[in-house]
C-alpha cells in the first residue's frame, strides 16, 4: 500500500472509515435499501451546496458533471459566456463547442479572478446569451472566483448561472440559494474526500425549465432522466450506478456533517493561511494575489534555478510527499500545494518540513525551521 502523502488539488486521502464503507456488499440498485443510500446522499449534498434543490448523484467524475451542465441546456448555436481563467474554465468552453454551441470567452489571464463587471458587460452587449459559466475555485492557478459577487449581477439577467464547485464544495463558502446559482456541480475526490468516480449536479427551477425545453444532445448525462428516476418510489438512478461508490460518499459527507460545515470550511481556511505563510517564510513567492488565493489549493512559483522534476521528484521519492505541478503554460513554472480533505496542521508540518530538507538540498538558501515555525503562529494563537 503506498503510503506517499497525497498534497495534490484532488483526489485526496480518504479516510479509513469511509474506505470500509466501501467494501460493503452490493445491493440490488433499485431497491429500498439502495434507494434510502440515495435519498440520503442526495439530501446531504443538498445541504453542503445550500440549496433547497435536489441534487444528483452521476458516475462519472467531475467532468461529468460539466457536460451534463451544458448538454442538458444547449441547442446547437447556443451562445454560452464563458469565463475562463484556467485549465477548467476552458474546459466549460470546449464541452460548449463540442456540442456544437458558440462559446463567447471572457479571458482571464491565469492568476487573476474575474471581474463580475466584465461579465456584466458582456451580458448587455450580448442579450442572446443562454448560460454563464465560472469555476469558482479554478484549481489549475489557486484562484478563487467571487461566485457570489457575480450572482448578483446574474439576478438581473435570464441567462442561466453555471458554477463548478468541483474544488471548492465542503472547503469554501458556497451558497447555491443564495448567489442566485442555477446549475452547479462538483465531484467526490477533493474538498469531500471521497474516492474518485462520482460527480453530483444540482439545478433550480428555472434551469429546469430550460431543460425540459431544449432539444439536448445526450443520452447518458440526459438529467430528466434522473430527475424522473429519483421520483420513484424507491428513488433510483436511470442505469447502475457505482454503488460502492455511493456507500462511500455517502460516508464521507456523514464526515462532513459530523465536523459542520462551518468548521471544515475554517479549517481549510487556516491550512490555506498557514500554507501562504509558510511559503512567504521560506522565502518563495505566491502564484496569485493572496486577496483571490484559494483556501483549497495554492499555488507557488517555482524558484530560479530549481526545475519541477528536481523539486517535486525529491519531494516523491525522498521524503514521499506528493505536490501536483503546473497546468499548460504554467508547467515547470509553478507548483501547487493541495491542502483539502482531511488535511490539518499535522500534514502541513509534514510537507513543510519535506519542502525545507528539499529546497536546502537542491541549493536554495532556506533558513531550516521557518516554514513549521509560520504554520505553528498561524496556529497556535487561534489555539488549535
Ligand atoms: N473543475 C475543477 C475546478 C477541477 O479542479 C477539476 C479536476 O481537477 C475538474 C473540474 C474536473 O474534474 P474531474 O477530473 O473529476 O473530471
């Protein structure tokens, strides 16, 4: 089993107790017992995202969900505003054109957050635009996006909301209900620390209306679908779902629920402030302005000198902490910190200490000690 400390923006360390959950015997999937797992994993998920909506469960991962966002509302010469800032924003941007729709980008260059008053004036530019999508927490540069800032904007407009919380749900603030979001989505290996293969969708009545009126491209990810099955009695799925899947999220959002919401969302709060703090003590630089930084994932510059496989593979194999590296054009420019999940002060002083004994041996001049001794005030003082 490798035990290597898994400090990557997704998938995350599960916990041994939801891994059990796992291994549970299969059920018949349309049958009371799976269908109370279902009814109760939607009802949390629900609840995390803040909405009095019904979420879907879709197996699939986060991607999944993307798609199904945009499928289910997209006619061929839709036009979809798309913000994009990173790897997932223009992810939202393909799926628009392989699905035969036009995607009008907002461009944002990668480190920075969008600006709610662009999207504001695309939107009087341009009245045909059916949907906006944003990524709130755009993992590939640690930017976090001001959802709700843009909701408010979006109130005053018929074009649909479209948020991805793939990175942020169960780690930042997200209030579907109230930032006016009509369809959001996310998945099961980041900030709820599940295994990875689940995705889940929700959608407000007005996202519904202009499902059940577009003449949508799926089959699959058709979401009438599994709104219609989720109203039988037992609730169901329209294909087998991944049941063991489904035993495990449904554990680990129990997790979520048992710690509240408002602790983990601090809690990953801090690790993000100890981890800013820790990377300025050492003498490194923050990817993005700390004002937009994600509380999920930061992202740092590499330093001169030093190259991506130097750092991250003496990170790997010599002391087994796994950071991710940089997306497309940010490749060997930056690194990222995944600090969402599970993760507390304990893994923090782990990687910290990992990226000290790193950086001294590959030449960079680091005071040893710094980094731990930036999360330990940033800790202590709020006795934790
Ligand atoms: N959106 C965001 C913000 C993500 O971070 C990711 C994955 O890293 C995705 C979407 C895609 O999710 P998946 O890889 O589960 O398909």
């Amino acid at each position: 089993m490798d035990e290597t400390l898994l400090m990557i923006p997704g998938p995350t360390r599960v916990t041994p107790r939801v891994l059990k959950a796992m291994s549970e015997n299969i059920v018949n999937h349309r049958s009371a017992i799976f269908g109370k797992f279902l009814t109760e994993t939607s009802e949390m998920l629900s609840n995390i995202f803040r909405t009095n909506n019904k979420s879907y469960i879709l197996t699939g991962s986060g991607t999944a969900a993307m798609e199904a966002a945009i499928v289910n509302i997209l006619e061929p010469g839709d036009r979809i505003l798309n913000v994009v800032g990173g790897k997932f924003g223009e992810r939202f941007s393909n799926i628009v054109e392989a699905f035969g729709g036009e995607s009008k980008r907002i461009e944002v260059e990668w480190g920075k957050a969008a600006n709610p008053d662009d999207i504001k004036e695309a939107l009087e530019e341009d009245e045909s635009i059916k949907a906006v999508t944003v990524v709130h927490n755009e993992t590939s540069t640690g930017v976090a996006n001001p959802i709700k800032e843009i909701g408010k904007i979006l109130d005053d407009y018929d074009a649909l909301y479209i948020v991805d919380t793939v990175s942020s749900l169960g780690g930042a603030e997200v209030d579907v209900d109230g930032y006016n979001i009509d369809i959001c989505v996310t998945g099961s290996q980041k900030c709820l620390a599940a295994p990875p293969g689940l995705a889940a969708i929700t959608l407000s009545d007005d996202a519904w209306d202009v499902v059940e009126n577009t003449d949508s491209r799926c089959y699959y990810l058709d979401l009438k679908k599994y709104r219609k099955t989720s109203s039988l009695e037992p609730p169901e799925t329209p294909y087998t779902p991944a049941v063991s899947l489904v035993y495990a999220l449904h554990e680990a959002l129990k997790v979520v629920e048992e710690e509240g919401l408002k602790n983990r969302i601090r809690r990953h709060e801090l690790a993000a402030e100890a981890t800013r703090n820790a990377i300025k003590a050492l003498g490194l630089e923050l990817f993005p302005d700390e004002r937009v930084s994600s509380t999920t994932v930061t992202a740092v510059k590499l330093p001169e000198g030093i190259t991506d496989a130097e750092l991250r593979g003496t990170m790997r194999n010599k002391y087994h902490v796994e950071l991710a590296g940089g997306q497309d054009h940010l490749k060997g420019k930056i690194f990222r910190i995944g600090h969402m999940g599970n993760i507390t002060h304990r893994e923090l002083i782990t990687t910290f200490s990992a990226l000290e004994m790193t950086l001294r041996e590959l030449g960079f001049d680091v005071e040893m000690g710094e980094g731990v001794a930036a999360i330990a005030d940033t800790y202590l003082p709020k006795n934790l």
